[in-house]
C-alpha cells in the first residue's frame, strides 16, 4: 500500500519533470501543490491558535484558581473553550494531518528504489549535483571549495534565513501569549527547532534539502499572511 503510494508520488514528480527538464524544479512544483491543497487546514490552525491566545488569560486564572483539582480543572477549561465554540486542539490537529503528505515527500526523496525500481529521480541533478547527493559525498569527492560545494552552500543559506524568520516569528508568539504556563525549556527550545532544517540537508540528499527549503519557506510566508489576515477567530 504504501509503496504504491510511493509509487503514484514519484510518477507524478517525473510527470511534472519532462515539460520542466529537470526533477528540481519539479520537486517545488510538486510541493507548492501540496502545500496549496493544505491551505484550509493552515487557515483553521491559524484560527485555532488565535483562538488560544485571546482564551489565555482566563486559561491562566482557571489554572491558579484550580491547578491542585485536575479534574476540576480539566471541567472548567472544556467549558471554557466549548462557550466559545472552540477546541484546544484546533490548532494542532490541521499540523497532524500535514504528517502523512511530508512523510511520504520524504521518502520519495531519500528512497534509492520505489516499488522495486530504481528511483530515477534521484538521477536528476541542479547545477551538475545530482539530487540524490549529500553534503559529505560531495565534499569527499569534489572537495569543500568547488562548485557542487557551493550549490549545498547556497541550499544552506537560504535554510538558515528561512529558519532565522520563522525562529523570530516564534519568539514574538510566545512572547504574545501566556508565558507563565510555558515551561522555561519549552521556551528555551522553540526558538531553536527552526534550524533542525539546517542538520537535516547536511545529512539528507539534495532532493530532500530542497523540499525542506521551499516547504519551510512556505510555511514562513503562509503565517506571516495568515497571522495578519483579516479572518475572524474560530
């Protein structure tokens, strides 16, 4: 089942590749279209952490007031959020359903055969880099300062300016909402998820630093719109 998944994933990427000459480009194509088919799922996390951030401070006095009685406080924050015709997980549950559609992008990408055939795929190069490379392989065979070197250079530092984005973007958010029921390493550690994109190219093919580049950058530019829009709180 999920090789044929697979499977239908790689044959439309190759589909998009020939008018395009190149599985590179294919590959933003590919996960620009994703990314716009999950568009009304962003849009009701956007809501839905909107939701919980005007819902915080009275989260907080609910916690003050009845932190010792779980129970009771489980009680008053289900009411809570069903006066408002709301859910505390309304914001997380539309991330959940991306996790199906990333996981199979990422195996296309990092699989060297799909349902038993090679993954031609991986063939296809950007710049004379075949997107199957990784950085160690081209290091090891062209050296630190060469030009495929400096393709996995330039794939870094559009990753590092997207994660600097998107870990500024989070620290403004925390600093928006309730911190004083955000654990210290919670705190502490979000800000600094952004720039695992950047340890995951340094070890995965350039096929796959390329799908994290244009879906984290989407990412970026989908909550700066969303978070600015004009749409009413769900």
């Amino acid at each position: 089942m999920f090789d044929s998944v697979l499977g239908l994933t790689a044959d439309l990427i190759a589909a998009l590749a020939g008018p395009l000459g190149s599985a590179a480009p294919a590959i933003v194509l590919f996960t620009v279209a994703v990314r716009l088919l999950l568009l009304p799922l962003s849009v009701m996390q956007a809501r839905g952490e909107r939701v919980r951030r005007r819902l915080a401070p009275r989260v907080r006095k609910l916690k003050d007031r009845h932190g010792r009685d779980p129970e009771r406080l489980r009680r008053e924050l289900a009411a809570l959020y069903a006066g408002e015709n709301a859910s505390p997980v309304a914001g997380c549950l539309p991330g959940l359903a991306q996790l199906p559609f990333f996981t199979v992008m990422y195996q296309v990408f990092v699989s060297s055969t799909i349902a038993g055939q090679a993954n031609v795929l991986l063939t296809h190069g950007l710049f004379g880099v075949p997107l199957g490379q990784q950085f160690a392989g081209t290091v090891a065979g062209f050296g630190l300062i060469s030009g495929p070197s400096l393709v996995f250079a330039g794939l870094f530092l559009l990753l590092l300016a997207v994660a600097a984005i998107t870990s500024r973007r989070i620290r403004r958010t925390m600093a928006e909402g309730d911190q004083e029921v955000q654990p210290e390493v919670l705190r502490r550690l979000m800000p600094l998820l952004p720039f695992g994109t950047l340890l995951a190219a340094a070890v995965l093919p350039l096929a796959a630093g390329i799908y994290l580049l244009v879906t984290t950058a989407w990412t970026a530019g989908e909550r700066a719109v969303l978070h600015r829009s004009t749409l009413s709180p769900a």
